[in-house]
C-alpha cells in the first residue's frame, strides 16, 4: 500500500510577546521538545530548541521545581561528567476519555504523556439518565482506583455520537442515543464531569486516534469511515482533523442512499430514506430479512455470507454497493490517499472490499484510494479522546502554575 506520508518534525518554539514572557515562551518550548525526545540532556534540548545551554538547563531546573519534569538518569558512555536526562512527569496531571454509544461507555484514565493507567467500560442505557449516572460513575471509580483528586484531571473529552452546537449547548445528530439532543443534557454532563468538560464528534476522535495509534499514522490525507450502528465519517485534511464550518463535515448519515435496483425489493419509501438507515447495521439486517433470511444482526449476515449462504452474500453485496455510492460522493471532493474502515461492521469489511473497489472504479473517472481496516479496534474513539485530552491538559497544567501557554 503505497501512501502520502510526512516527516514528523519535533514542535517548534512558540513566539513570544514581549521580555515579560521570554523565560515562559522558552520553558514551554523546551517542555513541547522534551515530550518527542524523552529522556533526553539539556545539551540534546539545546540542539533541538536552538537555545544556549545556559538557558536549557535553568529552564530544565525551573520546571522539575515546578513539577512538570524529572531526572530520570544519566546518559552512560560519555567521557567525563554524564549529562543528566530528564523526561516529563507523567502524574503532574491526567485526562479523562470517554466514549458513549449505543452498545458501550467506554472510560479510559491517562497521564500527561498520553499513558493509559486505567479503563473501565459498561453497558449502554436506553434513558439519557442511566447514561449520565454510569459515566458519572465510571469516572469517579477511575479517580478513586488510582487516588487521584477530581482537580488533577486537566481535560475531560467525550465522545459521542452527534455535533456539539456551542451556540445553543446542545448535541444535535444523534439519533441513535436516547434523549441525547435533549436541551438539559449538556448542562447535566458538565455538572457531573466538570464545567470545561470537551464535547466531540465520536467519529471525529476516531480518526485522530487512527491518525496517532493506527494505520493513519503520518498519512497527511484520510478518511475514517464508521460503520455500525449508525454510519459517520471523520476527516484529515493536510495532517489536521476538518470540522467544517459548523462542525457537520463528515456527517454522511444524512446523504441519500445508493437508488434500489428494479429488480430488489425497496422494502419501504425511498424517499424518505437516508444514508444511514440503509447503510449501518439495521439496514443490512433489514435487506437481509426482505430476502427471507432469519436474522437479528448484521454480525450474523456476515457470519452467514462466509459460510456461503446466497441471501447474506448477497445482502453483503448490496452493503458494499451502498458504501461505495457513499464514498463516492465524497472522494472526488476530498481526494483521500487512504480510506480507513472501522466500527463493528468496518472491521469486518475485508470482504466487501474487492466490490466496493469496483464500483468505484466503475463510478467514477478519477485514482481510488488505498483502503485499510482500522487498527485501533474499539479503541479508536479513546485513543483520540486522549490525544485531544492531553493536548489541552498540557497547556492548564502550565496555566495552573500561573504560565500563559
């Protein structure tokens, strides 16, 4: 699979403001440096950092004192003294990630370097209620395991299903959880998990965590598409996630769906169908019954397409042709390197790629993108929520000893 890569370079100092913030703006540069080369010696950091090794070493010293880093040892086999290497102190502060869907919540407990020190998971609910009691329970049995104080946590991130609208406070587009739009629910969350709580896109999380963990590690161009109960796409666009406008790009649920062939049986009003309603899990379980099939999931269809069954290979086919018409109105538009598949069904889409390939090249005049399985697994809405987390609890951790970052 040959892909459009970037070289990652370590981050580059911030510019500074004036005299006031000169000894900040360097202590948060060597800081940023220091998480890409731990362990390293302040001459490493000079060398990186570009500043004198006087202003490396006070800095360094200036930021063990204040929590944020620490000695891990020496680096042996030099002549003469051996440099000191400091890394960051990965408990000066943590970061909640959490992932509600439709089946599970998701918890996952980590440090400042990214580290997952702990998670936790349970059973959806079906009442907006019961979801906002286990995830406030979830995070408190974290904090607890580890003794962690509810002010150490610098960023919580959740992720869920839908697009959070900052002007009204609401999530809007989710209609696979319950009372999840609901004019209240925001307020209730940031009253249980802490007010600066960070609301995102599932999906969204999802390709930022493939871009960090997965097989989109250093592609500057992909889409992640998720497949299961609900149908959602998340953007990388020049090595950043793409929101949009208003936060709805990749919203693909709510496109049309690929037209009914003559000769299958549209089971219902195509016009007032969408994208979603044919493409995820109950539109696959809805085609495959149509043809006389026995079935309660889509897991069973493709469990049964293996076997050689003719109705789920075929209503396997009919899902690959929906998520190829899908993608079809988005790659000419985008013109992705990689296509990623996740989600309970986008893992197992080995089968469909070979036809969904085809119809692409058969629909449209334009290269095809690679395509991948997600490697991040059901942890790929975490794995972004941390990214994120961490992100932005770097910088309170600063704020919190009185830095502006």
């Amino acid at each position: 699979m040959t892909l459009h890569t970037r070289k990652l370079r370590p981050p580059t100092a911030p510019v500074t403001r004036g005299p006031a913030y000169v000894r900040q703006g360097n202590e948060w540069a060597i800081y940023q440096h220091l998480l890409s080369l731990a362990p390293a010696s302040s001459p490493q950091l000079a060398e990186s950092t570009g500043l004198s090794k006087v202003t490396v070493s006070a800095a360094l010293g200036n930021l063990e004192r204040l929590g944020l880093v620490e000695q891990t040892g020496v680096r042996e086999g030099n002549a003469g003294r051996s440099p000191r290497l400091y890394a960051p102190r990965a408990d000066a502060a943590y970061v909640l990630a959490i992932d509600v869907g439709a089946e599970w919540i998701r918890g996952a407990l980590a440090d400042l370097t990214g580290h997952v020190v702990l998670r936790r998971e349970e059973r959806s609910s079906p009442q907006a209620s019961q979801l906002i009691a286990k995830i406030t329970d979830i995070a408190r049995k974290m904090r607890e395991e580890r003794g962690i104080q509810r002010e150490d946590v610098l960023a919580t991130v959740l992720g869920s299903p839908g697009v959070f609208d900052s002007k009204t406070e609401r999530l809007r587009l989710a209609p696979n959880l319950p009372d999840w739009e609901a004019a209240d629910l925001v307020a209730s969350l940031r009253t249980a998990l802490g007010h600066d709580t960070i609301f995102e896109n599932d999906i969204n999380l999802a390709a930022l965590g493939e871009q960090a963990h997965g097989v989109g590690h250093g592609v500057d161009n992909f889409v992640f598409m998720s497949i299961g109960t609900g149908i959602g796409l998340g953007i990388v666009a020049d090595g950043k996630l793409h929101r949009g406008a208003h936060g709805f790009a990749g919203e693909i649920a709510v496109l049309r769906p690929a037209p009914v062939p003559a000769n299958v049986d549209a089971g219902s009003d195509p016009s007032d169908d969408v994208f979603e309603r044919s493409a995820a899990a109950k539109g696959i379980v809805a085609f495959a019954r149509r043809s006389g099939m026995a079935v309660e999931t889509a897991e069973e269809v493709f469990l049964k397409a293996q076997e050689g069954d003719k109705r789920a290979l075929a209503s396997v086919a009919e899902e690959s042709r929906q998520l190829a018409w899908g993608l079809a109105s988005i790659i000419p538009v985008l013109d992705p390197a990689l296509v990623v598949l996740g989600g309970g069904i986008g893992h197992s889409a080995s089968m469909m790629l070979p036809a969904i390939r085809e119809h692409l090249a058969a629909w449209l005049p334009i290269p095809i993108p690679d395509f991948a399985i997600s490697s991040t697994g059901t942890d790929a809405v975490l794995h972004g929520a941390i990214v994120q987390g961490v992100a932005r609890a770097r910088v309170r951790a600063f704020e919190r000893i009185g830095y502006d970052a």
